[in-house]
C-alpha cells in the first residue's frame, strides 16, 4: 500500500486525501496495524482544521486495543495530543475535540482528559461550554468512577449559566443522570420558565411529564408551569404543552386551555401539515367522551380555520364541526356556514373553490337533516345553487332538496316557490331533469301546477319546434349569402332537408345560439333524456290537475297542452335538425306518456303520483337507518364500558410503579418517528415476523441469505442475514441490489469482510412512490482472500413486495364511487374462478385479501337470491384510490355444490394499481383448505 510517502512527504492537501483513503479502508474492515505511528508522527501534529476533523474520525474507528484487550501502547500519544486540543485557545478545536471525547469507550483514555474537560465547563465560548456539558454527561453515564460529583458539578454549571443552549443541555443531563436535582433547579426558577429560550422550554416539558407520569401525586406542582407555558411564543413549545396538558389533567378548564391552544396554532401556523397534525390532535381529543362536552363549546373558534386556503384542511375542520355540532350552537354553524357559501360564489381564481362550495352544501344538508328546525334557513341559500355553473355542488343542493321536500312537509310550498324561481336559470341538463321531476312530484296546488306549465312553455320556446327552427333558419340565410357565398350551398342536404344546428354554427356568429331558451337548447343538442323525464312530469301534473279542477273544458285543455308538448318533442327528434337523433327509449317512454294522457286509467294516476313517491321514501328511509346504524356503531366504539367486576383504582392507594403503566408518549413519539411501533400483530402465530422472512439464496450455497422485509409505509427496509458457509475469508462480501416497478434504492449497501463461518445483517433502504407490485432482485458478490480468481457470485431469489401493504380500506358516498367509477380510465376484468360455494363467502373472502371495504349495505346483500353485486373500494397511502365491482352468481342448474361463477370489474387512475390488484384476486381466489 503506497499511503507512507503522502502521509510523511506530502503537503496538506495530499496528507487530506490519503487521510480519507485510509478511513474508508477502515470502515470497509481493512486492517492496516503499521500506519498507526505513521499518522500520530506525520498526520497528528498539525494544526489544519480539516485534518483535525478527519483525525477524529479516524481515532473514533481505528481499533485502540490489541487482540487480548490491552490498549495499545500508541494511545498515550495520541491522548497527550487531545489533551493539548483541549487547552487548545482556538474554540471549534476544543469543542470537536469534546465532541469526539462522547464516543470514546476507553476510560484509560479518558481518565487523564479529566481536569482539562472539568476546566472547559468554565470556558468563555458557549460552544465549548456546551459540548463540555454533553462530554460530562456521556462520560458520567459510561464510567461514573471517572466523574461522580458530575450531577453536582452540573448543577453549579446550570444555576450560573446565562446561554439557553448550555442549560438546555445541562438540564437534558440532570434530567437523565439525577432527576431529584432536575426538579429541585425547575422549583428555583418555576416562575421564570416563560422567560427561558425555547429549546429549555421543550426539555421542561418533556421532564414534567415524565415526572407526572412516574410519579402522579406531583401533578399538582407543576401544572401551573405547564398552564403558563402554553402561552410560550413558540409554537413548538405550545403544541408540547398542550399535549402534555392533557395527559396530566382531565378537567374541563385543561382540556379547553389545550384546544384553544390548538385551534390557535392551526390559525397562525402557515404551513398546512402543521395545520392538519394539529386538527388530528383535536379530533383525537374529541373522541373521548368527556372531553366532547368542552369541545362542543368550541365549535366556533374552531370554525375560524375555514380562513385556511387549503381544501383538505377545510374537509376535516367541517368534519370536525359537524361531529361536535348540537342543538346549542347548530344556529350559529349554520350561519357561519351560510356566510362561507355566499363568500364563494364570486370567487373564481382558486381551483378548489367549486369543491369546497361542494363541501359546504353537503355539510349544511347533514345539519339540517339532524336538526329540522334549520331547514327553513337554509334552503333558500342553498337553491341560488341550481343555477350554478358547477354541477356537482347543484347536484348536491338537489339531492338535498329532494330530502327535504319529501321528510318535511311544512317546507314543501317554500321549496316548489323557489324551484320556480330558479327554474329558469338552471344551466346543467343533469340539474334540469332533477328539478323538472321535483316539480312533477311535489307541485299540489292547481297555481302551482300552472306555474310548471308556464315555465315548461318559456324554457321550450316557440312550438312546434320544427317548423319554427326552419322558419329561423330561411329568415336568417338571406344576409349570410351575400357575405359568404361559399358555404351557402352547403346548408341544404341532398335529401332536401335543412342542414343540422352544428353545419350552420360554423359560418354564424354563436350569438344566436345563447338565445335559445335552456330546455330547447337541450333538445337540438340531441339530449333527449331530458324529454322523456319532461314528458313524465307533464303526465304526473296533467293527472294530478284532472282530479283537482272539475270543469271538463279546462282539464281537456290542459291535457291537449301537454300533449302537444310531448307530440312536438318527437317530431324534433326525428327530424334532423338536432346534433344527435332521439334515442328508440325515449321514443317509447314519451309515447307511453301519451298513451296514458289519452286514457287517464286510474292504475295509471297511482302508478305516476304514488308509487313513484313511495319508491322514493323507502330509499331515504333505509338511507337514514343505515346512518344512524353506522352513528350507533361509531358511539359503541367509543363508550369505555366497565365492567361490573373490574378493579377501581385509587391513586392514593396505588404503588408508584403501577401508575406508570400507561404509555408513555415521548417514548411513543419517538418510536413512531424511528418506524418502530408495533402494529398488533394478527392472533395466529404465522403472522409474526417470521411470515415475512423470505430465503434469497440455498442452503448449500457459499454465501446463505435471506431477508426480513419490513413495510413502513412510504419505506422498505430490507433487513438481510448473510452467512459465510465457507472456511475462507470473504472480503469484499457486497450486497447488490436492483429493483423493478416504482421502487428506489435509497443507498448502496457498504462492503463487509466476513470471516469463516462469520455472519453479518446489512440493512438496505427502499423508496416507494406508488401502489403497485415491486421486485427486488440482486447478487451477492465477494473475494475470497489470497485466491487469484475473479470476484464470486451468488445470484439472490427475487422478492416481491406485497401491494397489500400499502391498501387500507377506506369509504365514499354512492355518487363518488360512480364518478370515480367514470373518471378512471384503467379497467382490469377478472373472471372468478374459485372453490367457494357460497356467494357470501365469497365476498368476505375477497375483502379479506383484499383489504378493501364492502359499500353495498349488509341489508341489500343479506338473503338469498343467486346472484349478488357489490361495490368495494379501498384507498392506497399514498392516496390512489381502488374501486372494484363484484359480479357474482351461483348456478343453480350445475347443482348445490358448484362453485360460484361471475366477475370482478376493477377500476383505477394507474394501470399498475388496477393490474396489480387483479393480480392479488387472482391469486388468492380458491379458498386453501387449512
């Protein structure tokens, strides 16, 4: 090795990088015993600041011991030499140094660095001082002979000290080597804790709740403190605070003080990830009962998040309000509420405007559907909606409508009034057909059924439609021809009939278009279902105006109105003036309206102007069931019941040592941080650790190998045994690995030696950015030493990386499902093939390995019948949703033992999420017999 003459002969710059060549041989398990003297001759003595950092890494790896345990006799340089950098006057040369003197394990070293460590305590520079504290500290906590007046020493140190970093760290070592002295110095200075900086707030904290935790009679010492530090000016130390609050206390007066300390963070903080924590801390505090009270008081302040921007923290705050509302503050949600939607109806910039107006429509629809008192007050808001540009917020407004006017009776004129206000103005074809049917069902009296005629005739324009199209059309040709002469010939067919709407737009300004009136607009469109739902509500009010007006002049009358309507809607639709045909349903449906007009049966008025309200009850009311059964199980779940023989506990009569059996919270926070918590493993012991064990290579191989796949949401650690089955010494031993789908390796595994029959775990980290099925394949490579061959290979079995671990079930309204079920563009069909019999089992069997959540209703798929639909959906984590539909039937002709026969349809924005999971269905459809 050619390293002596840069490390003897070379300037600073060769010596650096000779230096760090030497450091990464030592790190890669080279020994090199001879350079030892080389570096403390040539390396040690000088004074540039780079090569003094290299030398501590280099002294902090180097081994410092011979083979039976001695030190080695070159140390004594090497620590008269740290002793000097300890005195030294420059202060980043003394404080690295102190840093470096945490890792050392010698205490032979460390005992004669002991009064020039003491003497840094008293240092001018606080960097000194303050890594002079942490050295003590870890110097203590090893070899307590070296220094057993440190608890004592530091304490001196802190009483004295004016820097927050110093005592932040002189506190952190009281607080772990003498907790007595801790709270002694905390009960000094407990009136001056606001006045301390914020990282000796935080440690403050942390030591009151320890303390509490262990030890729950000191409580009431210190929750003034904790009270005053939730006015700190930093929101760390706030949201600590609060936390800890909490925990300590469970009166009303703390649990307020800790969420009005939340909901203020969440206000002033800027970043949105703080702001949803901080909402789930909120949400965490309503779930217990007791606080749920306190926090009902708060549904105004908390409120006031609705300033935030940001669509997503909008969606839990509304969530939020809406679980904490009651009937004593539902009147001011509502007008707050109220206030939101009129603030979003000018506003156009931001994207998620529409969405949030969507949430606000919904949110209001659960208020007043809990509290029909507040009916009244926002429906009228709330129909301005209908004649919105963004469908799905009119559509929920609709939908609402149609709740109400159907449960509450008293607000069906106030409803049927506005609806004919805003029926004009309604500009989705889709919103359209919805109040069209709203008014065919709900309009009673003979004023307001004339109203409906009314508006039908305005939105539908001059009748018949053909021939006054026609007559527009030649009154408007003759300017046209003699401006353009080109496409004059074109506006007539070969067949002789007048071109459609959309050949004419072209060369006419579409002004002319706008004018239409909305529902003729609709018509030469070619969206005929609109005329078959009009041709229904006509019949229904026809029907319902007979048998409310007596004279036989005007009922005629009437009826013939209605059905010159229908009668001119399919002669438009089978001309060929509109951009589409009307469709052979329409057709049929609009003649069978007036077939019914013509005959008036009394079947027929039931069948239009009951059954079909009827129909409609039946669904709202199983709607409600299933709500307030879901609402039930939700309550059931968070009622801590007592059993009647549990113990009772009082904590005047309870050992120190049983109170702390509660988690204790920084412990878990830092474990979560570190990707540790434990999930609750499943109660068969095959679903331990060992379950994710996979083997990568054989037995018999040089090199045995095999991983523990860790899944931690967004990583994967790969935790892999490698065992040298060989009597050689494999240097160079290299784990390499590549992946396949939207995994990322994060670092290169470093090189091992490993001796005969030794063993080593190399930990490799994998990226995930997406839900689909990865692979890891690899090799293992290594040298064996003093062979002249070329580099050994073993080649590693792939693994595969389960999608399930990144599926959660998750749940969405019926609306949602069918337009995400419209919006995603990948489709994956997979035929069952299984063993299962029953349909039902089935379906359990699926959601089971599937993670996904049934959203058909257990009352729709109880009983039997021999076939079964249900839809099932799932989110991944990384936000990608899964929509999958079951189509199954159980073939009664093959007999009572044939399989279950069908389809599973599934549905995703991503192709690899869509593939994958009918790759995970296919595998695991046939039932094992255990």
């Amino acid at each position: 090795i050619s390293f002596p003459s840069p490390l003897e002969k070379g300037d600073v710059k060769l010596k650096t990088e000779a230096l760090k060549k030497v450091i990464i041989m030592i790190l890669n398990g080279e020994k090199l015993p001879g350079l030892l003297m080389t570096i403390i001759r040539f390396v040690l003595p000088l004074q540039d600041h780079t090569i003094k950092k290299l030398l501590l890494v280099f002294w902090e790896i180097v081994p410092k011991t011979t083979p039976d345990g001695r030190l080695l006799q070159e140390m004594i340089l090497v620590c008269d030499a740290y002793r000097k950098d300890l005195q030294h006057p420059n202060e980043f040369i003394r404080g690295s140094t102190l840093r470096f003197l945490c890792k050392l394990k010698e205490a032979e070293l460390l005992e004669p660095l002991m009064p020039a460590i003491r003497a840094c305590l008293e240092h001018r520079h606080s960097y000194v001082r303050r890594n002079a504290v942490l050295a003590i500290y870890t110097i203590y906590r090893n070899f307590e002979h070296l220094i057993p007046d440190a608890p004592e020493l530091i304490h001196d140190f802190l009483v004295n000290e004016k820097d927050a970093s110093c005592k932040r760290n002189a506190f952190m070592m009281l607080i772990h080597a003498d907790q007595d002295r801790a709270l002694d110095y905390l009960s000094t200075c407990i009136d001056q804790v606001q006045t301390f900086g914020d990282i000796l707030q935080l440690v403050i904290v942390e030591l009151i709740y320890k303390v509490c935790h262990a030890n729950p009679s000191e409580r009431a010492r210190f929750i003034r403190c904790i009270y005053n530090l939730l006015q700190s000016s930093s929101p760390a130390v706030k949201y600590e605070a609060a936390g800890t609050l909490v925990t300590l206390s469970s009166a009303p007066t703390a649990i307020k003080a800790a969420a009005q300390c939340y909901i203020d963070l969440i206000i002033k903080e800027s970043d949105n990830n703080v702001k949803l924590i901080v909402l789930d801390r909120l949400i965490e505090l309503k779930e217990h009962p007791s606080h749920e009270r306190v926090l009902q008081d708060l549904v105004m302040d908390i409120l006031r998040v609705l300033s935030t921007p940001d669509l997503e923290v909008r969606k839990k705050t509304l969530q939020l309000a809406l679980d904490l509302v009651s009937s004593r503050n539902v009147e001011e949600l509502v007008i707050v509420l109220k206030k939101e939607v009129i603030k979003t109806n000018n506003v156009t910039e931001h994207e998620d405007t529409d969405k949030y107006r969507q949430l606000l429509v919904r949110t209001l629809h659960s208020c007043s559907v809990r509290f029909p008192d507040m009916a009244a007050n926002v429906i009228p808001v709330l129909m301005e909606f209908l004649s919105d540009n963004n469908e799905a917020a009119a559509a929920d407004v609709l939908e609402f409508v149609r709740e109400a006017i159907q449960r509450f009776d008293n607000l069906r004129p106030l409803i049927v009034e506005k609806m004919l206000e805003v029926f004009h103005a309604i500009k989705s074809v889709k919103i359209y057909r919805g109040a069209l049917w709203i008014l065919g069902e709900y309009c009673s009296t003979k004023e307001d059924i004339q109203s409906v005629m009314t508006e039908v005739r305005r939105s539908l324009g001059e009748i018949p439609i053909v021939e006054s199209e026609i007559k527009k059309e030649a009154g408007e040709l003759k300017p046209e021809e003699e401006v353009s002469v080109g496409p004059a010939q074109k506006l007539v067919t070969e067949m002789g009939t007048y071109a459609t709407q959309s050949a004419l737009s072209s060369s006419r300004p579409a002004k002319k278009e706008e004018d239409r009136p909305p529902l003729r607009g609709f018509l030469l469109d070619g969206d005929f279902f609109v005329a078959a739902s009009l041709a229904t509500t006509l019949t229904k009010i026809a029907l319902r105006y007979i048998s409310l007006v007596q004279e036989k002049k005007k009922q005629n009358s009437f009826i013939a109105e209605a059905m010159l309507l229908m009668a001119t809607i399919l002669h438009l639709g089978k001309s060929s003036l509109p951009k589409k045909p009307i469709t052979d349903d329409d057709v049929d449906r609009i003649s069978l309206c007036l077939k019914v007009l013509s005959e008036c049966s009394p079947l027929m008025n039931d069948i239009f102007n009951k059954e079909c309200r009827q129909s409609l009850s039946h669904m709202l009311s199983a709607k409600l069931e299933e709500e307030k059964l879901s609402q039930k199980k939700e309550s059931e779940k968070r009622n801590v019941t007592v059993q009647p023989d549990d113990p009772i506990s009082f904590m005047q009569l309870t050992a120190k040592n049983e109170m702390s059996s509660k988690e204790d919270q920084f412990q878990l926070s830092l474990l979560a941080a570190m990707g540790n918590t434990q999930r609750k493993e499943a109660a068969d012991p095959l679903a331990s650790k060992l379950n994710k064990v996979t083997q990568l290579t054989g037995f018999s191989d040089p090199v045995y190998a095999e991983a523990y796949v860790h899944v931690n949401q967004y990583d994967i650690v790969l935790d892999v045994l490698v065992v040298n089955q060989t009597s050689d010494t494999l240097q160079n031993c290299t784990l390499e690995l590549a992946t396949l789908g939207d995994l990322k390796l994060v670092e290169k595994p470093s090189p091992l030696t490993l001796a005969p029959h030794d063993f080593a775990n190399i930990k490799a980290n994998v990226k995930v950015a997406s839900t689909e099925n990865g692979i890891i394949f690899g090799n293992i490579v290594y040298d064996v030493s003093g062979a002249a061959s070329d580099r050994n290979c073993v080649v590693l079995s792939d693994i595969h990386i389960d999608i399930m671990d990144y599926i959660q079930p998750a749940s969405c309204t019926d609306a949602e499902f069918r337009q995400m079920w419209a919006e995603f563009e990948w489709e994956n069909k997979v035929t069952v093939n299984t063993n299962i019999i029953d349909l039902n089992e089935y379906l359990q069997h699926i959601l089971k390995s599937t993670n996904m959540k049934c959203l058909t209703p257990e009352k729709a798929l109880s009983g039997y019948c021999g076939f079964m639909a249900a839809n099932l959906y799932a989110r991944s984590i990384f936000g990608e949703d899964a929509l999958a539909n079951v189509s199954i039937e159980k073939p009664i002709h093959l007999g009572p033992e044939a399989p279950v026969t069908g389809h599973i349809r599934i549905r995703a924005k991503s192709q690899g999420m869509a593939l994958s999971l009918g790759d995970k269905i296919n595998l695991s459809q046939k039932k094992t017999s255990l």
